[in-house]
C-alpha cells in the first residue's frame, strides 16, 4: 500500500519522481472553497442568514465523502438558503472570503510557466467569476443561484454544460480542455480538498491536497497539511 512521507514539516509526498518542474506541465485545475479561498461560500452565506448550522453539518458529510451524492448534497444546502437577499453573496465576498496564503504566487508561477489554469468548483459562479477576473484564470466551471427579484430561490439553474458541477463534472470539465487543447492527461495538475475533488485527482497525473480531508490527503501525491498554498513550489521546481 502506497503511504505519504514527509517531506517537510507540514509537507508530504507519495509516487513522485526524484525532480519534477512545472514546465512539465501544462494544465493547473484548482477547486475554490478551501483551496483558493479560505472559507466554504456557502456555508458562510448561510450564517448570515441565520441557517449556518444546518448547512454546514451537510458541507462537512459532503466533503469526508459521507454523503456520497454531492449533487443532492448541494441541493439541500441551496434549499435552506430560500428567501434569502442575493446580495448576501456580495456581503460574504466583501466581508468574509480572503484568499488562503500562498495562492498568489502560486497562480503567477504557474502562468509564468505557460500553464492553462481553471477554476473547477462545487461552489457558485459569482465567487468562481470574480477570482477569475482578479488572476486572469482561464475558464471556470461552477454553480448558478436563481435568483428572482432580488431573491434567492433555494434552487439551482441549469447551464448549458449541464445541471450541477460535481466531482465527476470537474473531471470532465479538464477533460474537455485538454482535448481542446491537445494536452495528455500527465500533463495535468489538480489541486483540491474534499472527496468531490477526487475524480479530478485521479484522473491529473499530480494530484495536491491542501489542508484536505483524510481521505483526500492519503490519495494525493502531495499533502500540503500547513503554509501556504505554494509549498508546491517546494516539490515542483517552477
């Protein structure tokens, strides 16, 4: 059975060759919530409308992978969020989400090197979009909030891709940009937390858990378990 070793303090590392650099790569999918950011979205929208308990007991069963449907997972969690004011995404945005350290660098080295970079993300594109903008990311895949006068809803709307970006969604969203871009498989970086992470993961020839859930963390060729998010650059020579 394969097991990681520390590298480092904080720092672990499983199936890697001796040397690695990013120009080995060419393509970088990052999850969003607790991965770029330092919060779970939803769950803070949520606190601030009084309903943070319920939602984030579910978050916490959706991400250790006991409930195994993250799509009816998320489904719930959105329903709790029904009447509430739409402009609580941009009152967790301002006042809540901060980036988790090291993301900056990371993105920078990463597009110095000439890395395709996504944003593959179980969470909503309000956030997805405004991360986007503010690294130049590439493309995103995520969730959209109906919103009906001013709003929220409690439902989800369908996107011409499909209905929910789940774990499976994630992997096939970087499938689909590597056959466009004619990028192998072994060619690509995923980086996530929790257990919808894990189709992406298996499918990239490097996977990077950050602060990751057990099962997550056993399964990644690098566990990043404290620091930043660029202790990557630790293992992967930019």
């Amino acid at each position: 059975m394969n097991s990681l070793k520390e590298h480092s303090p904080g720092l672990w590392t499983q199936n890697l060759p001796s040397t690695l650099a990013l120009s080995d790569y060419k393509l970088i999918a990052f999850d969003m919530d607790s991965t770029l950011i330092n919060i779970e979205c939803i769950d803070e929208m949520a606190g601030m409308v009084g309903r943070q308990r319920e939602v984030s007991a579910i978050t916490e069963a959706a991400m250790r992978g006991e409930i195994t449907d993250y799509k009816d997972s998320l489904r719930q969690r959105v329903a709790l969020l029904k009447g509430a004011p739409a402009n609580v995404m941009q009152q967790v945005f301002e006042q809540k989400l901060q980036l988790n350290p090291g993301v900056k660098s990371l993105i920078a080295a990463c597009q110095k090197a000439g890395l395709y970079t996504l944003i593959v993300s179980g969470g909503f594109d309000y956030f997805t979009d405004r991360l986007q903008a503010m690294f130049g990311i590439e493309a995103t895949r995520s969730n959209k909030l109906e919103i009906v006068d001013g709003v929220l809803t409690g439902r989800l709307l369908d996107q011409d891709w499909g209905d929910i970006c789940d774990g499976e969604e994630k992997k096939r969203m970087i499938q689909l940009t590597c056959s466009q871009k004619q990028i192998h498989a072994s060619q690509c970086i995923a980086v996530g937390d929790g257990s919808n992470d894990l189709p992406m993961m298996a499918w990239c020839g490097l996977s990077v858990a950050y602060q990751a859930k057990p099962k997550v963390r056993l399964q990644a060729n690098i566990a990043i378990d404290s620091g930043g998010l660029d202790r990557m650059l630790e293992i992967i020579r930019p």
